[in-house]
C-alpha cells in the first residue's frame, strides 16, 4: 500500500499484476497427462508440456516481480522482468516455427529440433551426458538473444509497428545493462 500512495498514477497496474497472480493461482495446472496409448507425434507431446513448463515459470517470475515492487528491491524487478521477457521470446519463437510450419517453409523434423532445443536445450548441465543417453537426444539451448529478438517481432505484429519490435528489444537491452555487475547495475 505504501508503493501505491507514493506512486498513485500506477495503482491500476499494481492491481492488474496481482489478479494476474491471483489468476494464476486459480487456473494453475502442476501437471499435463496425456492421454495413454495414444500415438503422438513429439510435438503434439512436447509443445504443451513445453507450455505448461512457460508458465509455470512466467507464474513465479510474476511472484517475484510483485514482491520486488512491494519491499523496493529493483534488482529483484529487473532481474524478475528480464527473465519474463526471455520466457516469452520462447513462447514466440515455438509460434514463429510453428507459423512458418503451417506455410510449409520448414517441414516437421525442423519444426520438431526447434521444441526440443526449447524443451531441453542447455549450454550446459550436471547431467547432460545422462540425458543425452537416456533420452537419446543432444539438445542445444537457443540463445536469449534470439529468443528475445522473436518476442520483438511478434509484440511489433500485433502491435502493426516497427517501433513496437524496436522498444522489444531496447527494453530488453536495458534491463541486461542493469543485471549485469557493471556501471549500471551498481548503481542501485
């Protein structure tokens, strides 16, 4: 409530946030099961874990955020809303493929390395070269980079502007000057 009276002109927004969280709760689902037996591409077993995996992150990432706002940590906010970002450059860059997979540019092999590079895609991991093993697949992990640079795209097409794809990824390069321990970041 303090954070609300000091700054009156973003209580909506404050209030947005937490139904968003409240929401979340209500709607959350811990797991997905599909149906057994049944004969699956990868994708159609993927792509919704995949989801489902999203926004369970997305959901703690909003916890954060809110927090973070509340108790007046910004690195907290910033860090929390970097990663947001990411999370959802990921999401657009399963529906970018998934696009260019319904116009027949890329074919389902290419469609289907996409979702396991998100899926299970790492630089690097304790138990890389078990997983590797077990599930039969080396996964590399797709850049943030180009993970945020597909959520600029898609924010600027549903916004119909090149200025909105541009603010995508001027705010993401922002909020990395200040995660990172140079200049900016200490400056908090």
């Amino acid at each position: 409530d303090e954070i609300r009276a000091d700054i009156p002109e973003l209580v909506e927004t404050f209030n947005r946030c937490e139904r968003a969280q409240s929401e979340y709760e209500e709607r959350f689902y811990s797991r997905l099961v599909l149906p057994s037996g049944a004969n699956l591409s990868t994708a159609a077993r993927n792509g919704p874990h995949f989801l489902l995996a999203s926004l369970c992150r997305v959901r703690g990432l909003l916890e954060v955020a809110i927090v973070s706002v509340n108790e007046r940590l910004p690195h907290g906010l910033f860090l929390s809303v970097r990663a947001h970002l990411e999370t959802a450059g990921s999401v657009a860059h399963l529906k970018r493929h998934l696009q260019r997979l319904y116009r027949g540019e890329i074919g389902c092999e290419a469609f289907e390395r996409t979702l396991v590079s998100l899926c299970l895609g790492t630089r690097w991991a304790p138990d890389q070269a078990d997983t590797e093993r077990r599930v039969g697949i080396s996964a590399e992990a797709i850049n943030a980079i180009t993970l945020v640079e597909s959520a600029a795209t898609v924010m600027g097409e549903l916004c119909g502007s090149t200025e909105a794809r541009q603010l995508g990824n001027d705010q993401y390069a922002y909020l990395s000057e200040y995660c990172h321990p140079n200049r900016a970041g200490r400056r908090f």
